[in-house]
C-alpha cells in the first residue's frame, strides 16, 4: 500500500490536470443512470400506458445523455493523454537525474541494459497506474455504486438477486492479485535481464563477430527470451484461469435476475419495465467488475514496476557532489599519505601509497597489470573514496572538497576515448561549454587534431558515431586529447592508450600528449617508455603497494622491479 500511496503523490504536481480528468470521469459515470431510466419510461409509460407526449422528450433525453458523454470521453481520453506523458517525463527526469547522481561503485554491479530497462518500461507502468486509477478505476467504482444505489433504490429484492454472485468474485480477485505479484516481480526480472544481455551482446558485437560466437551468442540469447516467455506466461496462466471464472459468475447473474424478474411480473409484483431496465442496468454494473482484470494486472505490475524505480530514487546520491570547500585557487600539489582502497573488504587494490607531486610535476604509474595504477587515478577523480590514509590537494584533504569542483579542475582522459554519438563540436564542448569555434580549433591543432578534421567534409559538425566509431583510434586519442586541453586543468589524469599507433600516429600523439602535460601536474599510467622516461617522479606499483618510487635513472641504477619492466618492454 505504501507503494502504491507513493506512486499516487506524483500526481499531486498537476492537481488541477488530475481533478479536470476525474470530474469529467464522474459526469460521464453520473450520466450512464440515463439509460436505464429511458427504457424504464419507454416500456411502462409509453408502451404499457401509451403516453405517446413522453416518447420524443424520453428518447431525446437518452440521446443527448449519449452525446454529453461521449464527448466528454473524447476530452478525457486527450487530457490524459497528456497528463500521463508528463507524469512520465517527469518520473523519467527524476530517476535519470538520480542515476547521474549515483557513486560510479554503484554502476559496478548493475548492468545498463537492466538502468535502460527501468526507465524506458518500469517508469510508464509506474504512471499508468495514476492515469488508470482517475480514468477507470474511481469512475468505474462510482459507476458501480451508482448503479447498485439505482437498483436498490428501483427494487432491493431484484437488486439482491443482480449482486449475489459479488463476495465470490471480490474473493477470487482478492486472492488472485496477492498471487500474482512475485510472478509479476519475476516476469520484469527476466524482461530486464534479457534488455541487459541484448545491451551487452550489441555492445560487444564486434567481439561476438570477431570470435565467430554468433551461434552460442544466439544460444544465450535464446534462453533468455524463453525465460521471458515462460516467467510471462505463469502470469497469464492465472489470469487465462480466473477471469473466465469471474465471467462465468457475473453472466449467470443475468440469468438468475431474468428468471426471478419474470416470475415476479407474474405473480403481478412489478411492472415489467423493471426487468428490463434492470437488464441495461445490469451492463453498467458489470462494466466495472469486467475491467477488473485489466486493473488488477495493472496494479500489480505497476506495483513491481514501481517498486523498482523508487529502489534507485531512494538510494545515496554521492557523498559531497556539490557540498564541501571550494578553493579559489588550486596550484596542483597532490601529497599521498598512506592512502589505501579496497573494491572488496578482502583485497585491497590499492595500500600503503605515499608520494608527493609538485605543481607542474608529471608523474609515471607504473607496474604490472592489476598493480593499482588506475585505482589511483580512480582515488584522484573519487570515483571511489579511500578507506584508508589521505590524498590532499594543496593541503585541501580530498574529502572535504565539493566533488564538482574536483572534476572541474581535473582533466581525465581515459585509455579508450570515448565520444559520443553526436557532432565533434558537441564533444568538445564537454569540456567548455561555452567554447567557441576558434578556441575548440585552437585545442584540436593543439592536439594534432585540426588536419584531419580540416578534412571531414562537415568539419566540427561531424556526427561521431555511437563510441565515436566513425574515428579511428589514433584520431580519437587525439580528438580526446583536444577535449582535455580545451578544460584547461591544473591537475590532469591520464591513462595513456596501449594500443598499437603507427609510428607517425604515435609521434603526433605523443606530441599532442607532451603539449598536453605542459604547465600542470599530470598523473599518467605510462605504458610508453618515452613518457616514463621524461617524468619527473616515476612510482612503481605491484599488488597495489609503491615498491619503488624515483627518477628513471635511479630506478635503473637500483636493478629493481622497474629496470626488469623496463627490460621486457626494451626486449618487446
Ligand atoms: N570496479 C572494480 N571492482 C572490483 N575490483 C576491481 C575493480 N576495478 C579494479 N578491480 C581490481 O583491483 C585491482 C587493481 O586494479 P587496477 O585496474 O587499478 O589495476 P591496473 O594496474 O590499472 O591494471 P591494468 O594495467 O591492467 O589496467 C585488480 O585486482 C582488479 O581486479
């Protein structure tokens, strides 16, 4: 219930939008008692008694009654029309705006097609069930009561006789929903694991095609989609059960209202216009009980759905993203002072890692795979927060700084550049959003970048492609490159590609990396021997300990573990 009371406090943003919607529900409901009442009047007063004065007003009554509804139905099914897509656009922003607030560890163990499967289905199922709710639910319960008042009101003994089959079907729906929940919870599960392997096997599809995968691919993809099919089909196994049941029980009614309604004409106590009006009647009064089933599988999916989207609204945001200090002046002097994290309590990925970096300083990470050496640079962008010792940045301790304004001064470029699907110009100006062309070609010649983009027939309108697929990987380096340069920041992160450059490429983007590095202290995972070799303070990383830490030279006179790496990597 709480749940549900939540999914209804969404509405509360458009109250005047929600109570338009429900009084024309209640007028439409209100005129559906006109019908009844025309056949009443037609059969005992017109044909029984012959007052033909009553027959054009009576049938002119029903058809303006008709009218008056059918247009108010038109208005409404407009109105919630809109009301529902802004309830959704609202929910989808909220829980968008919540992801991005979410630490980075959190994205660690939740796959994005099963994010994407939250906001793209659980939220509209989320907000029908308001829309529903104002559209169908109350007005079908008004209708109803209005039309069981009507036939208590005309004859309680026939009226009992309409509503005996009632208790029966509010037990079975009863029972029925409290069921089909966790079968409902289990068949959005599996939909949301079959969008997260989708996502994963179109993101990985050239992997899947290079390694000529497709049949196991297809194999996996197979299994899930049947485990869709048959979490789905439990669902409907209840409802293909339950409803032809309540059908069955309210349909008898008429039969059993029939008979008792005849026999009392016959015994001469009730006019025979009763029956008959009831009959119209009765079509109201059902109408309601039939639309249970789609309300009940509405409530009860809308509820999972719903359940899933408040699960990620009502989670932290990130710790102190837009609170805590904001230095007016950041100099780049980065000190770690026994600084440690563990992704998992029983394996620290990084401990014990002290070192200071004087502004303007360049420092190489080194060290062999797994060592800890983008751990660190996660530690300086805190995407991950140290659980042990300190990083402070010009004495500021790491923590106490609004993260916004970390990230603001610090450029990371990433090992693979990413783009995205939209023009370079766009791209860019991630970094400087109010960049101008001439300062984004300045950073591209910069970044050796301006040449090749000179010749893209769209130059900075150029649509990258989804990861920036339509560059190759030595531009993209550059064009990210570009990016951070255009940022200008006084501390740069930066793990530099492995990928294999031609000799040409790598000397542009060894140049544009130099000119990058130039004037800021610059962390780089340096897998270039040309880099480590320049740097002013090399750290040798292994099992996320500083075994050594130095200046090449020293290192190489010390015959430690950085001289065999650089050894192997001569050797290579
Ligand atoms: N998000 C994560 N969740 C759990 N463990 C992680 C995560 N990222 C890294 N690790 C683990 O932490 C340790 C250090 O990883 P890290 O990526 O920092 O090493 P690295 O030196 O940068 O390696 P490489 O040179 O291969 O990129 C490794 O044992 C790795 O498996």
């Amino acid at each position: 219930m709480a749940v549900l009371k939540r999914v209804f406090s969404l509405a509360l943003h458009y109250p005047g939008r929600a109570a338009t919607s429900l009084v024309m529900a209640v007028i439409c409901t209100v005129l559906v008692l006109v019908l009844p009442t025309v056949t009443q009047v037609l059969v005992d007063e017109v044909m029984d008694k012959g007052r033909r004065e009553l027959l054009f007003q009576t049938a002119s009554l029903g058809i303006g009654a008709i009218l008056l509804r059918q247009t108010l139905f038109m208005l409404r099914t407009y109105g919630n029309n809109a009301l529902e897509q802004r309830l959704i656009h609202d929910l989808r922003k909220k829980l968008y705006d919540k992801l991005q607030r979410l630490p980075i560890k959190w994205f660690d163990t939740n796959s994005s097609g099963e994010i994407m499967s939250r906001v793209a289905s659980d939220v509209p199922s989320t907000d029908r069930v308001i829309v529903e709710t104002i559209d169908q639910a109350i007005p079908a319960v008004l209708q109803f009561l209005i039309m069981a008042g009507w036939m208590f009101y005309n004859s309680w003994e026939l009226a009992l006789v309409t509503l005996a089959p009632l208790p029966i079907i509010g037990l079975i729906t009863t029972i029925y929903s409290k069921r089909a929940e966790p079968r409902w919870r289990e068949s959005s599960e599996a939909s949301a694991a079959l969008n997260a392997l989708l996502h994963d096997n179109l993101a990985g599809i050239r992997q899947i095609k290079a390694y000529t995968v497709e049949p196991e691919a297809l194999d996996r993809f197979d299994a899930a989609s049947r485990h869709v099919g048959e979490k789905h089909m439990r669902v409907m196994k209840g409802q293909a059960l339950v409803w032809p049941g309540v059908s069955l029980l309210a349909e008898s009614g008429i039969i059993l209202m029939l008979a008792c309604g005849a026999w009392w004409v016959l015994e001469g106590k009730m006019e025979k216009g009763t029956p008959m009006a009831f009959l119209v009647a009765w079509g109201f009064l059902f109408d309601p009980i039939s639309r249970i089933n789609n309300l009940t599988q509405l409530y009860v999916s809308g509820k999972v759905a719903a359940k899933r989207v408040f699960d990620i609204l009502d989670l932290p945001d990130e710790t102190n993203l837009t609170e805590g200090e904001r230095p007016a002046e950041f100099k780049g002097k980065v000190v770690f002072e026994n600084a440690g994290f563990s992704y998992d309590p029983d394996s620290p990925a990084v401990q014990g890692v002290s070192l200071i970096a004087e502004p303007g300083m360049t420092v190489a990470l080194v060290g062999p795979t797994g060592a800890g050496k983008s751990t660190v640079l996660n530690l300086l962008t805190r995407f991950y927060e140290t659980d042990q010792g300190r990083i402070l940045l010009d004495d500021h301790p790491i923590e106490t700084l609004s993260k916004e304004w970390l990230r603001d001064h610090t450029g990371y470029v990433t090992q693979e550049s990413f783009l995205f699907n939209t023009t370079l110009r766009e791209n860019l100006r991630l970094a400087k959003p109010d960049a101008t062309d001439d300062e984004i070609w300045a950073a591209l010649d910069n970044a050796n970048a301006a040449p090749f983009v000179r010749d893209l027939p769209e130059k900075l309108d150029t649509v990258a492609g989804e990861r920036g697929v339509r560059f190759s990987g030595g531009e993209k380096q550059r064009l990210s490159i570009a990016r951070a340069l255009l940022k200008n920041p006084p501390l740069l992160l930066l793990d530099e590609a492995t990928s294999a450059l031609d000799n040409e490429t790598e000397r542009l983007v060894q140049q544009a990396l130099e000119n990058l590095r130039a004037d800021r202290t610059s962390f780089v995972i340096a897998h270039r021997l040309s880099t480590v070799r320049k740097a002013d303070l090399i750290c040798v990383l292994q099992d996320g300990k500083l075994v050594e830490c130095g200046k090449h030279e020293d290192l190489l006179a010390r015959g430690g573990l950085y001289s065999r790496l650089c050894e192997a990597s001569i050797r290579e």
